[in-house]
C-alpha cells in the first residue's frame, strides 16, 4: 500500500493541526508507509499480520454452548460468552474472528430463505428472540476486529445416531431441503452411521439457492469477509458412492468425466460467489480455507511433495485454480500437521508449496493452525512439544508470501494446553498488528487525522484528533485508526513506522469527525510522542498526523 500524499486541502489542515499541536509543518510529510527493502524491522514484530480465530458453532464446539440454550437468560449468557471471545482475541492481540453463522443450511440471522439454527435455541427453526449476526458484528467492529462470516455452502444436517442424521423429518418445517427433496442426498446412505444430508452441488438451481441464502448476509449486515471451509462434496466414506449419476445425465454441460464435472461445479459456486459479493460490497473479501493438500506431486507435477488425501480428487475442490484465477481474496490452507518428516504431510513442506501458488497473484495466503493437536498425545509426541504451534510461525517467517494465520478453535486456544498458547503469543503476537491491505479491493485516499489533544488523566493519555472528510461512503472515510508511540519528544524517522514496535493500538472510529482514545499503557512523568493515521475498511493507511507531544 502506498501512502498517498497530502492534496491541497489536507496539506492546509495537517499544518493547522502542526499549529496547534506545536510541531514543526514539516511534520505533515511523515508517512507511515516504509519500504522494507530500506528499513530494519524485526519479524516477530509484523506491521501487518493477518490474526483470527475459528469461532465454530456446528454442534455447539465454540460458541453459543450448549449450556446457554437452556439458561433461564438464554440470550443475555449468549451475548456474554461471544464477549469472552472477543476478550481472548483482543488479549492474543489478534486483528480478526472468523464466525460460523450458517453451519447447516441454517441461520444465525432472521433469514427469509433459511430456518432458525438449532445450535442457537437446541430446537431447529426455533426463532432465539434477538438478531445474533447483528450483535457479533457490531461488537467485533467495537474493537476493531473484522468480522468474517463463516459458511457452508452445501452441508444440511449432521450425524445423528442409528444414521439419523439423514432424515428429512427432523430438519425444521421450513427446511427448503424439505421442501425439495430433489435438491439433497444422503451420504454415506441413510441408515448408515455418519450418514448426513447434503444439498446437491450438481443441480443449477441448488446452487443458485444457497449463493442467495449466503448473499442475504452479505446484502443486510456489515461483515467484512465471507469465508468457506473445506466442506464442498462430502469426503468420502468407505466405498460409497455419491448418489448423482441422474444429477450428471441431466446437467452434465458437455462434460463425459463426472470427477471434472463435479470439480466445475465447485468452480463454479466459487466464482459466482465472488462476482455477486462484488457487484454489491466490492470492499467484502471472500476466502476459502481448504484441506492443506491439493495434489501430491505423484499425481500432478504441481503438486506438493506429499502422500495424503488430495481434496483435488476427495472432495472436488480444485483450490489452485481458485488462485491462480483469482477467484478468491485469500487461502487459509489447513496444514494441520507438524514439522518433521511425516512424508504424508509436512508442514515444513507445504509452507512453501502455498507460498508459491499465491506468489505472483493477488490472493493472499494465511496458514491455518492446529491449535486442537497440542498437548493431545493421541496425535502424537510432536504435538507434546509445547512449542511446536510457536516453531509453525517461526518457521512461517522465511515465506514473505504467508501473511498471517487462523487457528482452531476458539476453545483450544484458550485451553493453552502445555502453555502453547502463551508461547506462540509472547513470540509471535506481543505486538498489536494491522490487517494486511488488499491492493485489489477499491479504495479511495484519506488524509491525515489532526490531533487537537494529549492529556494526562489518572488511566493514562487521552488523545484527541479530527479527522478531515475527504469522500463520501464506506470507500472514502476512515473506518479506524492506527496509533503510534515514541518515546521522547521529537520527531520520528520514516522507519520507526516499518514494524509494529510503536503501534500501540488500532481502534475503530466512531460517528463524527471527533474521535479519542486512552493509552492506559503510558507511565506517568514519561515523555511521548504520538502520531495517528486513518485506516478505510480495507486497511489502506493514510498519511500520519503531525506529531503530538506529550511531557
């Protein structure tokens, strides 16, 4: 992202607000932008680091509990346990969450197209009394966290016992799979343990259906991401089959394989999905975050120097294409497995691999992280090594293309098994870190914010600025603001932005031109020199402000 120079009119507000602050105008000029070919920065310390965790409510893993369904103040212990979640993520000084709001063609919204989740109340269909979407996005946005909603396009219900899970009747009244029966298969069979109905990825109008259903969020709520997991067609069970040899014969489009039918149907769903979430909100990004394997290298010389499942083949989802076509915004890949040599699956190995299939592209690359392997011994001594997640990051370090990581789930990192938790955090995460900006989403310049105060308070130093207009929409304001730190008073050299060592906060912006903030960190009599710069909804930076001293 290059920072944009000061216009006319913001140069002349900069240099009031130099005025008012008592700094030299030439203060105006400092960038927060940096080239790192030119600065020194310290890799534990990123400026931009994608942060998040998996929020999962399928089945109840995260977040709501189970235990909140039936509280005599459902919706109030609900609202207090997202919280907690957002404490956690605030303390991992993490930048993002990724939510599940559609587990089973389900909803956790007042949907029109789909039922009520049951993972909400424990009933399917039945309505909780409150708007969940709405309340976890504006309280991610109250403390800057982008929000992604979490999908699954095709997935309608889970296992239940005796193979329950395959039955019509227990889904909601409203169910639209009960509605059209045609649109779903069971699989494995009904009857069979495990068996779970899906909607048919090979029928045009199922997928126009819940491209719609999805869409519906997107249209109604301010979410910044839409993000799928590696749920497409079913991984397979045994020798079953999938049930779609009428599907192929009567929606074939001219293809003769099924196995490249079903991988266009995919491609399909992906791309239609990222051109509807542009054509209405081009800022919202769509990611995927697939199974860590493509293909292995035996099979395609493409592929990674691996000997596990392929979800090329398994599962339909041909991921590469979806980057090099750039079809997605960015690619969590699921490397769920440790350093060392496990020829099946590598994550030294697979690091690289990713790397270099975002490299070149515009798709930006996380890695997803296996927080729930640590400290279980059932997979294995690697993962009583209670550094072992920290090494991944470390590790993650040497690959410039790999710009943050997700970890799974919300439950495991705060269980910090072996204190694994606490070490990756203090060497990797003891910084805050801004969200790294997509240079492909629109955007539009802002100025510098000008800070009109610093005072001393009995919590800390309240700042003050302003912040000039300089666009109309979501595009052409500041969304938040990001927050420098110097020791002393002077002026900062252009590096002492290149990492997050003086960040000390990101906030969001609130209604108005004036916004403020307390640093509760500064130590009383210490001598600071602040600056603040204006951040859209895509993380683009604008010019920092004058700089502010406080004595």
């Amino acid at each position: 992202m290059k920072a944009t120079r000061l216009g006319a009119a913001g140069l002349a507000v900069a240099l009031l607000g130099a005025l008012v602050a008592g700094t030299p105008a030439a203060a105006a000029e400092t960038t927060s932008d940096t080239s790192s070919n030119t600065c020194v920065t310290d890799p534990a310390t990123p400026k931009r680091q994608f942060r998040a965790m998996w929020i999962a409510s399928v089945t109840n893993i995260d977040w709501p509990t189970k235990a909140s369904q039936t509280d005599p103040d459902q919706v109030a212990k609900q609202k207090a346990e997202y919280l907690g979640w957002l404490d956690l993520a605030q303390k991992l000084h993490h930048n993002a969450v990724v939510v599940q709001v559609r587990p089973t063609a389900d909803a956790f919204w007042p949907s029109s197209y789909e039922p009520w989740s049951e993972y909400l109340t424990g009933v399917r269909g039945k309505d909780p009394g409150w708007d969940p979407l709405a309340f976890l996005v504006e309280e991610s946005h109250k403390r800057n966290l982008e929000f992604h909603a979490w999908m699954n396009p095709y997935r309608v219900s889970m296992p239940a016992p005796g193979g329950a899970g395959a039955d019509l009747s227990k889904l909601a009244p409203n169910s639209p799979a009960r509605q059209h029966p045609d649109w779903v298969f069971a699989y494995p069979p009904a009857g069979v343990a495990g068996s779970r109905l899906y909607y048919n990825p090979g029928i045009p109008e199922v997928r126009e259906f819940v491209q719609t259903a999805m869409m519906d969020a997107v249209n109604r709520y301010d979410i910044d991401g839409l993000h799928f997991d590696d749920y497409f067609y079913p991984y397979p069970s045994g020798t079953y089959q999938y049930p779609d040899e009428a599907t192929f014969a009567q929606y074939n489009r001219g293809f003769t394989d099924r196995a490249d039918w079903r991988r266009d149907n995919i491609n399909l769903l992906i791309q239609e999905m990222n051109a509807k979430i542009k054509a209405v909100k081009p800022w919202v990004k769509f990611g995927v975050s697939p199974f860590g394997i493509w293909r292995n290298k035996s099979a395609d010389p493409n592929g990674s120097d691996t000997t596990g499942s392929q979800s090329y083949d398994i599962i339909s989802a041909d991921t590469r294409k979806w980057i090099k076509e750039e079809w997605i915004d960015y690619v969590v890949p699921q490397l769920y497995w440790y350093i060392g040599q496990y020829p099946a699956a590598d994550y030294a190995r697979l690091v690289p691999w990713w790397a270099e299939q975002v490299r070149g592209t515009n798709v930006q690359l996380y890695i997803g992280q296996a927080d729930y392997k640590s400290g279980e011994p059932a997979y294995g001594s690697f993962w009583m090594n209670p550094n072992e997640l920290s090494n991944h990051l470390t590790l993650n370090r040497s690959y410039p293309e790999v710009l943050g990581n997700v970890h799974f789930s919300a439950v495991q990192v705060k269980a910090n098994r072996l204190g694994a938790t606490d070490i990756y955090a203090a060497e990797h995460y003891s910084r805050p870190a801004l969200v790294p900006a997509m240079s492909r989403l629109p955007s539009q310049p802002l100025l510098a914010p000008v800070v009109t105060a610093a005072e001393r308070q009995d919590d800390g130093v309240r700042l003050s600025w302003r912040q000039p207009a300089n666009g109309e929409g979501p595009l052409g304001t500041a969304t938040s603001y990001a927050i420098y730190r110097f020791d002393g008073t002077g002026l900062a050299e252009p590096c002492g932005f290149a990492d997050a060592a003086r960040l000390v906060a990101s906030v969001r912006g609130t209604e108005g031109d004036l916004q403020s903030w307390v640093d509760t960190t500064a130590v009383a009599g210490a001598r600071y020199t602040y600056y603040v710069s204006a951040l859209d909804r895509s993380w683009n930076e604008g010019p920092v402000s004058p700089a502010r001293f406080v004595h």
